[in-house]
C-alpha cells in the first residue's frame, strides 16, 4: 500500500490541493475590486471626455485623430475592466 501524499509537495507549498485554500485569496480579491472600481471612475471621465470632443465637433464626414484615439483608450480600459470582473 502506498503511503500517504505529504499535504505539502516537494517544494513546500499547498497552492495546488484544492483542501488548503490560498490564504492570499480575500486580499486579492479587495485589490481586484479597488483596482475595478478605480478603472470604472478612469472609464467614466474618458467616456465623458469623448462625448464632449464629440459635441464639439462639426459634422463631417471625418473623425477627428482625438477621437479615434479615445475611444481606443475606452476599448483598451474597458477590455481591462472585464478581465477584472471574470477573476472577482
């Protein structure tokens, strides 16, 4: 009969037995939702910032470079955001 596992592998650590959850788990979840709430507040002003470019703007058939480039920043913030989320 083969002995029993030793609860802690070769290395010293438990992160991989699903019996000794990660102590460490709790803080990463607060610092995950500050970092979201804090990304949320930045998405907000970039979302506002867009829309007041966009008032300004005259209608053309063109956007203007700023535009584009906001919005990129709103697509690459909120892709960050939703990372976030989906490990909360």
């Amino acid at each position: 009969m083969p002995p029993f596992p030793d609860p802690a592998d070769a290395s010293g650590s438990r992160s991989n037995d699903p019996r000794f959850p990660d102590p460490n788990f709790k803080w990463r979840l607060k610092e995950n939702q500050k970092k979201l709430r804090r990304d949320a507040d930045q998405l907000l002003e970039l979302a506002k910032a867009l829309k007041e470019d966009a008032d300004k703007t005259e209608e053309v058939n063109v956007l203007s470079l700023s535009l584009v480039r906001k919005a990129e920043a709103i697509e690459k913030l909120a892709k960050q955001i939703k990372g976030l989320a989906r490990t909360a």
